[in-house]
C-alpha cells in the first residue's frame, strides 16, 4: 500500500469541488488530480474521431489513446491539453459533461483510465476530485470528503460560471441537465455516485467557497495533528 498521502473529493456536478481541490491542493502544496477532465477528454477525443457512442470497443480504444496533458505552467487554472490541441474549453461545455457521463458507464472505460489516474499519486500528496476516487481508484486514501449542495444552487453556480466565461445558457435546461447527470452518474451499475463509507459529507449550500475550503483544510489538519 502507498504511503503518499491522498485527500478524496467526491459529489455531484457543480458542488464546487474542481475550485475546492484546487484550491487546497494549492495550500498543501500537493497535486491535483481532475478526473472529471479525463472522462470529458475522451468523450471530446471520441467526437472528434467521429466514434458512435454505441460502438463500446472504439471508445475503450479511445480510453486508452487519448493523451491528456495538464499544463500548469500559467497563472490561471490548468489547460487541458487533449491529443495535442488545448481543449480547455470546448471541456467544461454541457456537451461534453454529458458525453463523458455516457462514456463513464462503460465499465471497460472506467478500467482504461485507473491506472492513469493513480499514476498521479506522487509525492508529497495528492488531492483527486471525481465520482469514485474514494470508493475505487483510491480506497486507502486518509482523507476523503464528500462535497455536494442542493441541485437548485449547483445549477446556479454552473450558471454563473459559464456565463462569465461567455457561454450562453439557460437556467431551466441546465437544471434538467443537472438532475438527468445525477441520476445516470448515481444508478449507473459500475462505480456509481455514492460517499465512501469513510468519507465525511460536507454539504455546502449556502456556504461562500471560502468556507468549504476551510472546512476541508481543517479536516486534513486535524486528522494529520492526531
Ligand atoms: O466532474 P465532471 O463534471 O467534470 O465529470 C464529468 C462526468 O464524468 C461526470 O458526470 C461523470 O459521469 C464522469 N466522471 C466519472 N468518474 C469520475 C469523474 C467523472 O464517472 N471520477
């Protein structure tokens, strides 16, 4: 069993958790895993190779292929260099949420990508955002949370955050997006969305960012202080 140290941080989309980890990556000095980000590059990787979505065997080819490349080199957060071309963008759209949700039930896909998201545990720690980091890529960690808030308020941030980068969106489909990625991320027969048994929920409607930030940080500092 690995000794580098790993905080989890799992919850539904739009719970804030890609600006937590991020952020408390930063105050440890630890690395950032976005796993999300790898699920949406090899459902964009799979679109641009014009995949069909129903041909299961050429999107687990595709999960093997596709190269991800997190640049951090800028002040800014991370690009996401997919096969070469910075795709940062075209990532966080609603499409290709949904095209990585459709490609994350395909349990041959989730298999493809393990070992690259262990491969980010390096020292001195990792902080890894997703779905099952606590559950199944890394169910040794010493810390793992569970980040969500309600779905009205989550909506709300996806909102807010695509606008301010430009992106035109509507408040009631992005609500129904939301929900309709929920349910397929929490049904769904492989790695479904849940708390680890060991994972402490934080719920953070109503809560400034700040906050949940704190919260997390404490919780690692506590545990470590024991
Ligand atoms: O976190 P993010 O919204 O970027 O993830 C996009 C989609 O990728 C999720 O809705 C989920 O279906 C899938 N995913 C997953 N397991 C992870 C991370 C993301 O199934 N660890």
């Amino acid at each position: 069993m690995s000794t580098i140290p790993v905080l989890t941080i799992d919850g539904p989309s739009g719970s804030g958790k890609g600006t937590v980890s991020r952020a408390v990556a930063d105050r440890l000095g630890w690395h950032y895993l976005d796993s999300g980000a790898l699920y949406r590059s090899v459902g964009l990787a799979a679109s641009w190779a014009g995949v069909d979505f129903s041909d299961h065997a050429s999107l687990v080819r595709c999960a093997f292929d596709t190269k991800v490349r997190f640049d951090t080199s800028g002040d800014d957060e991370p690009r996401v260099i997919v096969n070469g071309v910075d795709a940062t963008d075209e990532l966080r759209t609603e499409t290709a949420g949904a095209a990585a949700s459709a490609i994350a039930v395909i349990s041959e896909v989730r298999a493809a990508l393990l070992d690259k998201q262990r491969a980010f545990r390096r020292r001195p720690g990792l902080v890894a955002d997703g779905r099952d980091m606590g559950t199944v890529i890394f169910p040794d960690a010493e810390f793992k949370v569970f980040l969500t808030a309600s779905a009205q308020e989550r909506a709300e941030r996806r909102y807010n955050q695509l606008k301010a980068k430009g992106l035109a969106v509507k408040m009631d489909s992005l609500l129904r997006e939301i929900l309709a990625r929920d349910a397929r991320d929490a049904q769904r027969a492989v790695a479904p969305l849940r708390p680890a048994a060991d994972a402490i929920t934080v719920d953070s409607t109503g809560m400034p960012v700040e906050q949940v930030i704190d919260r997390v940080l404490s919780l690692v500092q506590t545990k470590r202080g024991r």
